[in-house]
C-alpha cells in the first residue's frame, strides 16, 4: 500500500525495587516470554519490541518521552507482572502521545495448586497489579484499550491485532495530507466541516488545489506514457469494445488514463493520502474523473465525490486498518432501496462512478455510459458487484463541538443483475435491520458518504475512536432505537463537559 511507514509497539513490563535484583530478573525473563509469545502464532499485524522493565517514575518518563519521539512506535502495551505503584506512572503517562492497550494477563495459565508459596505469589501478581495500575488509568482519563486473558488465547492476539491496526492508521493520519479540488458540493451541509478543527482532533491537513492545477499536469505526460497505461489497463479488466485499440470511444479512455497519471504523481509529489474534486468544478476536463478514481483508491488513497474532505480521510483509514486482509474497502453511498418486502430490505449502495475495485467480485469491466450530472463528455468507469459477506459502513461528522464516528454493521448480500445500471454496486442489509439501522443513522447524523469494509471490523473502529478521542455511535444487532436516542442524549452532555473534567 502507497504511503504505509513500518511500525512497531512497545511491550512495557510494570514493577518496583521492593522485590529485589533477582526477582526483578525473573520479571524481565517473564515480560519476553509474553512480549514474543504474543508473536508465535502469527496473529498480530504488527510487531512487538520488549521496551523493559520500569520500576521507578524517572524510567517510566524515559521510555515515555522515547515512546512519544520515536516515529516507529506505533504506542505501548502495559502490562503489571508484579505490583507497581501506580503514582509513579503519572509524569510518563501524562507526557505521552502514543495510543495505550492494557493487557491484563500473567506468565502462567494454570496455577501449580500443589506447590505454590508466597515467592510464586509475590513474583505472579498481575491480578492486583493490574487494578492498581486500572485505577490510574481511569483516575487520568487515559483513552486505552483493556485487554484481558491469557497472552497465548486466539482471542487476545486478536483483540491486540484489533488495536494494533487502529493504532496504525492513527499514525499514519498525523501529518498526513487530503488534496482538494475546488470547493464543496454547493449548498451541501454533511460534507462541510471545520478543517482547523479536524487537524486539531485527527492530525492532517486539507489542502485546496484548482481544477486548472490538474489540467496542467495532465498536459506534462506523453501520448506514449498515456498509451501504455492504457494498455496496462487491458491486461487487469475487460474492456468494452468501444475502449479497445481502434474503438470509437478509445480517445475517451486515454484521456482517463492522463487523468491517473496527473493525479497519481501530484498526490506522491504532495505526499498525500488521500483527495476528493466535484463535479461542479471541471473546467478544463473533458470528463469527470471516475476510473482514475477508482484505481488510485485500489492503490491505497482515499476518496471522496463532491468536495468530502472528510471521508477520503476515513476511506484512507480504513485501507490501513485492512491493510494485509482482502483490501476490500471503498468509498461508498448509499443510494436507493428496495423495501417491497417487509424485513428484507435492501439498500443498494453506489456512487457516480467511483467506487473501488477492492471490493469487486470477479474482473471489472471497463465501460463508457452518459452520467447525465457535470455537464462533460461520457465518462469511462469500472462496473463490478462487490462481494459478499459481514462488512460495515463507517460516517465520520463534525458537530460543532466534536466530531462522531458513526458506524452501521450490514451484511452484504447477492442481488440481480442490474443490467442497466452502469456504475460499481453492493447490496447490503443492516443490522439489527433496515427500519432500526436507518432511522438510527439518521439521528446520529450520519452522512450520505461512508467507508464501506469487508475487512475492518466494529472493534478496530471502536479502538480508533478511543486513541482519537472522539465519539462513536455504533448501530449493531443490539441496537435499541429507545436505547440508541438515549445514549445520543448523554453523549451530547458528555462530550460537552469531558475537555473540562480535571484530573
């Protein structure tokens, strides 16, 4: 994937002097037994480097201040073998700025019932280790992740691995950039927002570019560069007659290709991670920008239609928490319904054109159509159905005074063939189902645009929303409506006071 930095988190083992060098010793033999037994089995996306033993504030400061300095520490897994006082957490934990997992674990699954004594007592202390160190935690207001169970338990490595790859694409937005093409969509409210806000909250920039800036660029590359990627294109998707060598549309497909082209080297020049244009802004092209869209978003960018800076941004997020999965994620819309049928309800989910091949069942197919919105010349689009199976769609919104995360699960499902329709597709139905899922979407605010994945799963975003410090609105198979309105309620309050809780 374009733009990925190697990571790495720290495994950082809690004790104190009191037990001596030779416990401490043990402690340490323990903490790299667990460090590099979570990595045995494969489970973890990232690695994990055993940072040491701390026993007194000036070391936990030290790993600390590293930790927040060293640009491959992706944050710390904390874990308390022995009893650690926790006040002496409070100075490194308060200069911190890497995400935090708890892990609430100890060396040995079974307890050896015949033989222990206080010396094994004194080493094996975790389970009120721990709760010392919970309490501080929670006594500072840390955002963290709480892990419990066994180091060697699938389902600890993968909650870990959850966490892991949250931690990862909230690296990878600080200092990361979204590129915009004009303004927004005109008159359009959820895909505005506060962009001193966001960079504040989230840690990247939104740039604005003209449309003239791409025109330019596209007139640097050759009719032979455009060729050839061209035809690179034949070689991954079925191309319609008209696209191919000689065909009448052809000229419109080379002209795609010099959209890509022109895209893809100002996002790299820029050091970008995502963009997003609108149709209301096009002067200078001859077609709206719909396959190149789509092939960059394949290559690991974000994107949105219309001006949404947000969503590229949460698009890009994400294709990193997937990232090593299936790559099955993609800007989405959901755009129409098919509600004949009582609890079982469709939506069919699309966009103009861009929709990414990540998600596509089988070859794409390179086709030409009329978009009948931009007032341009037809423009050349990939047409696939998406795959199927559990998948999410994810509506980051800006409030005001805050910014929500708004997460729906669906299951993505087989549908007809929609001979007619032009355009990249998935059919989903929502959890717990459509009346609920929609009526909830809509009171939480969420957007039109989302991030839809068949990779990332609720957890990872739930991780995300706590190391970004923001809220999350989940609408899942327990989602009561009553509940649902009540819990925005209080989140309003909660999210109204929580910058002037005092620690």
């Amino acid at each position: 994937m374009i733009g990925l930095n190697p990571l790495k988190f720290w495994f950082v083992c809690g004790s104190q002097h009191l037990y001596g060098p030779e416990t401490l010793e043990q402690v340490a033999d323990g903490a790299r037994t667990v460090a590099s037994g979570l990595e045995k089995d494969g489970r973890l996306v990232l690695p994990i480097e055993f940072a040491g033993v701390a026993t007194t504030g000036d070391e936990i400061a030290d790993i600390c201040r590293r930790a927040s300095a060293d640009p491959e520490c992706g944050g710390l897994i904390l874990w308390m073998h022995t009893f650690s006082p926790a006040k002496m957490w409070i100075r490194g934990l308060s200069q911190l700025t890497k995400p935090v997992l708890h892990l609430h674990t100890q060396l040995n699954g079974s307890l050896p019932w015949d033989s222990i004594d206080m010396d094994y007592m004194n080493l094996h202390q975790a389970a009120h280790g721990d709760r010392e160190a919970g309490f501080m935690h929670t006594r500072m207001r840390l955002g963290r992740k709480v892990v419990v169970g066994h180091w060697s338990d699938p389902e600890v490595q993968d909650r870990i691995d959850s966490w892991m790859r949250a931690a990862r694409a909230w690296n990878d937005w600080q200092g990361a950039g979204i590129m915009r093409f004009g303004d927004n969509m005109r008159n359009v409210a959820v895909t505005e927002g506060d962009k001193v806000a966001a960079e504040m909250a989230f840690g990247f920039k939104v740039d604005g570019y003209g449309v003239g800036d791409l025109v330019d660029k596209m007139a640097e590359f050759s009719d032979a560069e455009v060729e050839a990627l061209a035809n690179a294109y034949a070689e991954q998707y079925t191309l319609v007659p008209e696209l191919q060598p000689g065909g009448e549309k052809r000229s419109s497909l080379l002209d795609a290709a010099r959209q890509e082209l022109a895209l893809s080297a100002m996002l790299k020049a820029g050091n970008y991670k995502g963009f997003t244009h609108t149709f209301e802004d096009l002067h200078g092209l001859n077609q709206l920008p719909g396959l190149a869209p789509q092939r960059l978003m394949e290559q690991g960018y974000g994107f949105a239609g219309e001006g949404d800076w947000k969503t590229p941004a949460l698009v890009r997020a994400l294709k990193v928490m997937g990232h090593g999965k299936s790559g099955a994620t993609s800007f989405m819309e959901d755009y129409t319904y098919d509600i004949s049928a009582p609890g079982k309800e469709l939506v069919l989910g699309a966009h103009m054109l861009e929709v990414c091949p990540t998600i596509a069942e089988g070859k794409p197919q390179l086709e030409i159509h009329p978009l009948g919105i931009g007032g341009k010349a037809d423009p050349v689009r990939m047409v696939f159905n998406s795959k199927t199976g559990p998948a999410l769609n994810a509506s980051l919104v800006d409030m005001g005074n805050r910014f929500r995360l708004v997460v729906n699960k669906v299951n993505a499902v087989e549908h007809p063939d929609l001979p007619k329709l032009p355009v990249a597709r998935a059919v989903w139905q929502c959890l717990p189902d459509f009346k609920t899922a929609c009526a909830a979407w809509i009171l939480a605010g969420g957007a039109h645009h989302t991030a839809y994945s068949l990779d990332v799963t609720p957890e990872m975003l739930d991780d995300f929303a706590t190391i970004a410090g923001i809220e999350l609105a989940l609408i899942d198979e327990n989602t009561s409506l009553s509940q649902f309105k009540q819990d925005l309620r209080m989140n309003e309050v909660y999210w109204h006071l929580a910058k002037g809780f005092t620690v």
